[in-house]
C-alpha cells in the first residue's frame, strides 16, 4: 500500500500499539461531516496508486457539499453482515462459484469472504403458535423441522469457507445482534505482525442493516450479490454522496416514545427528498439521546429512503459499549482512537460542513402510528378516528371492494363480531424496536397495568412477542413484566423477525373465514419497519406500524378506528370504561425500570457462547469438504449462473426484438417483485413443489427456499398485490403473452418467451424496487429473461442489484413515462446505442401490434465504471470469478 500523504501513525493505548491513518495528515478534512471521514480513512488507509489514488483521496477532502454526486470511489467495508434469507443464497453462489472455479482449472478454495462475513439465522422463524406458554418451543421445533436443509447447508459453509461465521436460530434478530455483540466500533485488525484500528464499517444483506449507525458504525444494506463481491475482496464502488444534516435538539414530551419520534423523522426525510443521500445527526440533543432511539432512528434508514443515518460516538456510546459487555480495552480503545482522528462528539461540538440541513424540536412529537400502507405516512393518534375511515373508503374505491358489514365469528366458545377496521394482528416485532429497553419495558408496562385490572387482548387479535435477543427475554423476566405480557396474550414466539416480514403464520380458521366470507378490510399493528400492503399477511390489507406499547393498547382494543385520548379501549370486568391513560406508563416508570433490570449481566449471559446454538443446532451432522455436494433437495440448488462459461467476455449487445413482461406503476417494491411470504398450491411455485412431492403442509415460505432457483423464479413477480396494467382488473402474478394476447402466469410466458427465443423488459414507474434490498428481486427477473428495465426512477439499493446481475436499468427522461408515451405493454421493442455499456443513453423504438412505431430516449443508469465491467461481464459474479480464475 502507499502512503502519499504521510498519514501513517501509532496510536497507544494502554501499553499497546496500534498502527492509524490520521485524517489530519489530509488538509481540509475538518470540515468534513462524520461519515465522509469515515470514508476518507478508508481511502487513506487503501491508497495502492490502483482503486484508489492521492487524487481520489484529496479530491474527497475537498468536496463540495452542494455539487451534484459525481465523484467515484472505491471503498472497502471492514466487514460483511447477514441474515439466512438473503444469506442462504449468498452461501449457495459462493458454493456455485467453488464448482465453476474447479471447472475453469483454478483452486476452489481461492472462493472464500477475504472480509470477515457474519451472518445471523433470524427470518426462518414463523408464528404458527402463539398466545401459550410453549409457543416459543414448538415454533422452535417447527422452524428446525422445516429449515433442516437449509440448516445443513450454512453449517456446511461454516466449515468450509475461511472467515464466515453463523449465529445459529433462535438466538435473536440480525441488526439487533449486530449492534449488541458483533460490531467493533473500532476495528482492531492484526496484519503481518501488526495491529491496525481504524473504523469499524460493514455492508449487510439486509436492508436495516442501516441500525448499526446508531453506535457510530457506517454501514448500510447492499443486495446479495454486491456483499458477495465485497466479501471475495472486491471494493465497493460508489459516488461520494451529498450529506444531510439532521440538528436535533429539546427533550420528548411527557407520553412520547422513541416510535413517534422515528416516524416524525420518516415524514419529515421522506418529504425533504434524501434516497441515494448520507444523513447525519447532529445537535445538542444528542448527547442526552439514549442509544435505544438512536438505534430506532437508525434502522428505519430505508423508511426516510437514506443510505445511512449516523449517529456520531460519544459517551452514550462507550456507555452503551460497556452495557452490552464488550471488553474494557476495546472500549478504551474506541474512545482513543475518536479523540485522536477528531471525530469525538460533544454537545458543543463545531458543525460540520453540509450539503442541506433539517432540524427538529423533540418537544414537537406526539405520537403517531404510520399507515396503511408505507412506513412514511405518519397519521397522529389524535387524528386516527378521522384518518381510518378515510383510508378505509380510498382503498375500497381503488380495489373496488364492496361493503358487506360486520362478521359473526366464534372464538373460544364466544361469538364475536368481526369487522372493516378489525384488529386481527398484534405483534411486537423486529429489530427497530425490540432493541430499544424504553418501549420494550413501556409494552411491559402497559401490560401490567392492563392485567391489574383484568382486561386481555380482544379474541380475534392474534398476538405476538419477537423479542429481538435473549437479552430483551433476560431484562422483560427481571422486571416481572413477562407474565403480564403474557397474560394480554403477549408470549415469545420466537427470537426473530417474523410478522415485520410477513412471518406471521396462519390467521385463525373462524378469523381468516370472516375476512374472506365478507371482504373485510382487516389491520395489523406492528412495532416494525415496514407495511407494505402483502407483506404482514396476505389476509389483512391495511396495516399499521406503532410503538410497542400503543400494540398492546390496540390489542386490548380490537380496533383501530377509535380515538385513544376520548374513546375507551374497552370495558373491565367491573363494568367500568377504560381509557389508554388508565394503562400507560409515566417517562419516571419507564426510566426506573431501565435503570434497575438492563444491566450488563443481562448481555454478557445471551451472548456467552453465541455461536454454539441449541442442541438442535448442534445435532446437524456435515461433511467436510472443499466443495459442496449438492443433494437432491427442494431447499438448495446450484444455480444455472456459470452453466458453460468461459474466460472470455463478449462486448455488451444491443436489445432487439423484447417483449414487455409486465407494465408496473409507481412505487413497485422488492415485495412486489421478490418472491416472499406464502406459496399456494395453484401457483407455479406450489405446483413444481408438489411435481417434486413436497405436501403442501411442508411449503415452508418462499424466502426459506431463497437457496432453490427453480423455487424463487417461479415466484418472481407473484405477489398477490402486484397490478400488471397490461391485465388490467387482476392482481398478483398474471401478465399477456404477446403477440398471442393470451393471460397467463408471468413465469408461464416468461418460459414462452425464453422457448421463443424472445428477450422481455418490464415497463414500470416511480420508485422501482424500494424497500428491502432483496437479492431475488434481480436474481429472479434475470432467470424470467428480463435483459432491461425502464423505470421512472429506482431506489439505490435495486438498481445496482439489477446491474449486478447484468440487467440493464435505462430511466424515462424528465417529464416521460410509459403512460405519456401511449406504450400499453404489447409493444415490440428494440434499444439501441448501447456501445458497450459506456452509452449515457439509449434509443428505444416501441413497434405496436398495427405496425405504428414510437421512438424515445431512455437515460442509461450504469453509474460508474466498475459496474460497466459488471454488465458486461453479465453481473458481479462472473466478473470476480473470471478475475479469480485468470
């Protein structure tokens, strides 16, 4: 490596030595906001005349905060994170990539994370019990005897590949354990007789990957097969953003929790425009925020559509360090290294240089719930008994589903009345807030006070409790706030992510028939993430996302039209009227109760042997070996991407003579095109099970089988929400082949059109593919023939997981969509111009079924010029591997 600038340095630390790059060797680099110093040791800390130069390393200390982001560099995260349904298939290609390897002559065991690669087995688990004490151990049982495969595989890459790690299932939710054991903050890394510090960094699989920026951590989500590349040592390549600052400054109010203040911040981003942005928080309040709301206000990073949200280190962090067990040199040496690169926070400390800055009042926010369908519409409680039944009317109208009124159903041997508006989910779910003591403690709480006076949930509210770690389960059972839980129907189900990604298990019988008997428009309630319409369960179309206490009050309630502040929840035994003031906790409760339960005991003995597992997890017999022997399974397939390649590489061709696989409107997310959630019988996915003789009990959900191509291709594009306009009046997967006009499945015409010999683009508008970086939602349009995709415009996140897989992402120009153009889908089209890859932009000639012709330009969205070299090559993995094997 060079050192062009001389930033090379020791830093000591208690007696041991340590070796740095000083950011103020750079000039200028003081002005610069937290993250893109993070950047610029990365830089300087890599500088090999190669990826990266003094040019580049200078030119990040100059940047100009308000110029448009056009700067590329080559960063390398210090570590890869992920979860076991994105994970699995990471694994599977790593496997692939080792037989191909052996194929082109080279060693297999070159195909190994050249970054430390952690990965976290918390999507598997579904709530298919719940409500009793032994729910946790038989969806524990269901979820082993389900995943076995899938199981054996991650154990196989665990001893196979060199600098992978596994924390096995049931032990709890990725980002909640990437923040509560596996970051660093500061990387101690030992190099040929040497130890380096520098910044601790990652890239994850998982979109809230995002969280970490709350312990001062850069990282942010990538789609599977970027974090492949950055695992086999490729770097990460990126335009220098523009930085947001976020000022934040007072004190919540008396009743307002760290959900509110979240979703204030989700509006108020979403609003202000930030995706492809670094946001940062700064302000005096930070000091007194605690690490749980930074945490929360980090991980819904996806929600606001940033790249990041960070947080920057202070005392709260070492603080927080030192709560959750790590070692007291690591501490030190996390406090040490900050204060010596300049990047120490304080409450007086200078304001960096931005390129647009926001600011919030704490005092301001009240509390709020967001819904019914995006994470970002923020309805304040006050505002929910008017909100519903408006939101209710919009989504009839839209879906044109009529109103048959309330339903009779029977529950526990009482007959109850089930209606639009109902509560069939309650859960407390994911990593956002279940890593946060303040609400967790507050749901407890309420709870408490609920069963004091004899209230339960309300019978037809499926309840649950995800914990997010066992930490969460140690802390809840020491401040005696499990049995009341319990007693509201609030019982662990699983430590995993569950309901927050549709992991949500069947409905009850009498529930799911009053829903579907009389059209009901049903909700959900979640202390998650996301709500997307399809995600939480395919049965409940309206869905709400709220602090973990407010799941309990709702709970008890039964409804979501009612204004909590006038409305009672319900009635007690006693006949009297209860109001959500009657159960909910004081701030001087809540706070009591973090100060005498979450201790650092309660940490350090959830994570005693993390990697150990159950005895489940430790009774999977594997075999070791270099390569895997691939069994006739319906869980992990090797995939066809490798099938007859060679060293060489063939420039880049035109696309001529494509069908439209599917005409899409605005805010199409990976949901809508990854396949995920339930597989149904009828589907295509159910019926190559079945042909395989897998019984329908024994599905499992689409992303459980993220390792079986032929699985997940056959779900691309099949969620029951997708609207295709070119079959105008159907939802889900259905599409006209062309020029036939026949409807069918779109996997069936995506066959048609491969046995044709016919390439298919998919036509769609604002905002492609938003929401979770979902690798399948590239992987699996790429296996369909997708060769391009004309979008308005893309979240960042899916269009580089499209490049990735060598599918061309092309844009309308300003002003121009497919509706302003008159293209109905059944066009013939033809681009051209494409020159390689390198065109800034293309020609598109639309050829309608009488022979008229519609020609446009279409803006090309390769950003820079590594993933040039990824299309060509037709995607990031073929590229590595021929780079490996050469």
């Amino acid at each position: 490596m060079t050192d062009s600038l001389n930033a090379k340095a020791t830093l000591d630390v208690a007696g041991t030595d340590y070796e740095i790059f000083k950011l103020d060797a750079v000039p200028g680099s003081d002005r610069l906001p937290f993250s893109l110093k993070i950047l610029l040791e990365n830089l300087l800390r890599n500088e090999d005349d190669v990826t990266v130069t003094r040019s580049d390393i200078e030119d990040l200390a100059n940047w100009d905060p308000q110029a448009e982001p056009s700067k590329e560099i080559q960063y390398r995260p210090a570590r890869v994170l992920m979860q076991d349904f994105t994970g699995v298939p990471a694994v599977v290609d790593l496997a692939a990539m080792r037989d191909a390897m052996k194929a082109l002559g080279g060693d297999p065991r070159k195909i190994n994370p050249l970054q430390p690669a952690e990965l976290v087995i918390d999507h598997s688990v579904q709530v298919d019990h719940f409500g009793s004490n032994d729910a946790f151990a038989l969806n524990a049982e269901l979820e082993f005897r389900r995943n076995q495969e899938r199981y054996q595989f991650l154990k196989w890459g665990q001893k196979a590949l060199d600098g992978f790690k596994v924390v096995p299932p049931d032990t709890g939710i990725v980002h909640q354990v990437n923040i509560e054991y596996l970051s660093r903050v500061i990387f101690p890394n030992p190099l040929d007789g040497r130890t380096q510090a520098y910044f601790d960094t990652c890239v994850g699989t998982d979109s809230h990957t995002t969280m970490v920026n709350g312990i001062g951590v850069l990282g942010w989500g990538v789609g599977g097969i970027e974090a492949e590349a950055s695992m086999l040592g490729q770097p990460v390549s990126m335009l220098v953003p523009k930085v947001v600052g976020f000022k934040l400054t007072g004190t919540l109010r008396e009743g307002v929790t760290a959900t509110d203040l979240v979703l204030t911040i989700v509006d108020m981003l979403r609003k202000h425009g930030v995706v492809g942005k670094f946001v940062e928080f700064y302000g005096p309040a930070i000091a007194t925020l605690p690490m749980g709301e930074r945490t929360t206000i980090a991980n819904m990073g996806p929600e606001y559509g940033a790249t990041c949200g960070l947080f920057p280190v202070d005392q709260v962090t070492l603080d927080y360090l030192r709560l959750t067990g790590r070692d007291e040199a690591q501490i030190a040496l996390v406090e040490a290294y900050c204060k010596a690169q300049g990047v120490w926070h304080t409450a007086d400390a200078a304001e960096a240089d931005y390129s647009e800055t926001l600011a919030l009042d704490l005092g301001d926010v009240v509390p709020s719930l967001a819904g019914p369908k995006r994470p970002q519409d923020r309805v304040p409680l006050t505002e929910m008994a008017s909100h519903f039944p408006a939101a209710l009317a919009a989504l009839k109208k839209e879906r044109n589903i009529p109103s048959k009124g309330p339903a009779k159903a029977v529950m526990d041997g009482q007959e109850v009345e089930i209606s639009d508006g109902s509560i069939v989910v309650a859960a407390i779910t994911s990593c956002t807030n279940t890593s946060n003591p303040s609400v967790m403690l507050a749901a407890g709480l309420v709870a408490k006070k609920a069963a004091a006076l004899g209230l339960k949930a309300a019978p037809w509210v499926k309840t649950s409790l995800g914990p997010g770690s066992m930490a969460v389960t140690r802390y809840l059972d020491r401040a005696g706030l499990t049995e009341p839980l319990k007693a509201l129907g609030f019982h662990n189900v699983g430590y995993g992510c569950t309901v927050c990604i549709g992991n949500t298990g069947p409905l009850p019988a009498p529930v799911s028939k009053a829903i579907a008997d009389n059209d009901l428009c049903a909700v959900s309630i979640l202390s998650g993430n996301r709500n997307f319409e399809g995600r939480v369960h395919a049965e409940v179309r309206m869905n709400y996302l709220a602090s973990p206490p407010l799941v309990v009050a709702y709970a008890i309630a039964g409804r979501i039209d009612l204004d909590p502040y006038k409305d009672p929840l319900t009635t007690a035994p006693n006949g009297q009227p209860v109001y959500l003031k009657d159960i909910w906790p004081t701030q001087d409760e809540v706070n009591a109760a973090i100060a005498e339960n979450v201790t650092v005991d309660e940490f350090t003995s959830a994570y005693a042997d993390v990697y150990a597992g159950d005895a489940r997890w430790q009774s999977i017999e594997v075999a070791a070996s270099q390569t895997y022997d691939w069994p006739d399974s319906t869980y992990i397939r090797n995939p066809p991407y490798f099938d007859g390649m060679t060293l060489d590489v063939a420039p880049a061709q035109d696309i001529a003579g494509a069908r439209c696989l599917a005409l899409l409107g605005d805010s199409i997310t990976t949901d809508h095109i990854s396949p995920a959630g339930s597989i149904k019988p009828d589907s295509p996915a159910g019926k190559y099970l079945i042909e395989k003789g897998v019984d329908p009990k024994d599905f499992n959900s689409l992303g459980s089988r993220r390792g079986n191509h032929e699985v997940m291709m056959r779900g691309t594009f099949a969620n029951i929400r997708l609207r295709n306009l070119m079959a105008p009046g159907t939802e889900g997967g259905v599409t006209l082949h062309q020029p036939s006009n026949e409807p069918m499945s779109i996997f069936d015409a995506a066959m048609r059109y491969q046995d044709e010999g016919t390439p298919v683009i998919v036509l769609a508008g604002k905002e492609y593919g938003s929401g979770s970086s979902r690798d399948w939602a590239a992987k699996g349009p790429r296996l369909l023939g997708v060769r391009a995709v004309i979008a308005e415009s893309y979240e960042r996140i899916h269009r580089s997981n499209l490049v990735g897989m060598g599918i061309l992402p092309l844009e309308f120009l300003p002003g121009e969509n497919a509706q302003s153009l008159g293209l109905t889908g059944t066009e013939q089209f033809d681009i051209t111009g494409l020159e390689n890859a390198e065109a800034k932009s293309v020609t598109v000639s639309a050829t309608a079924p009488d022979g008229s012709v519609k020609t446009f330009k279409a803006k090309v969205r390769i950003d820079t010029p590594n993933e040039i070299d990824y299309y060509r090559h037709g995607g990031i993995l073929p590229y590595v591997l021929r780079r490996l094997a050469a």
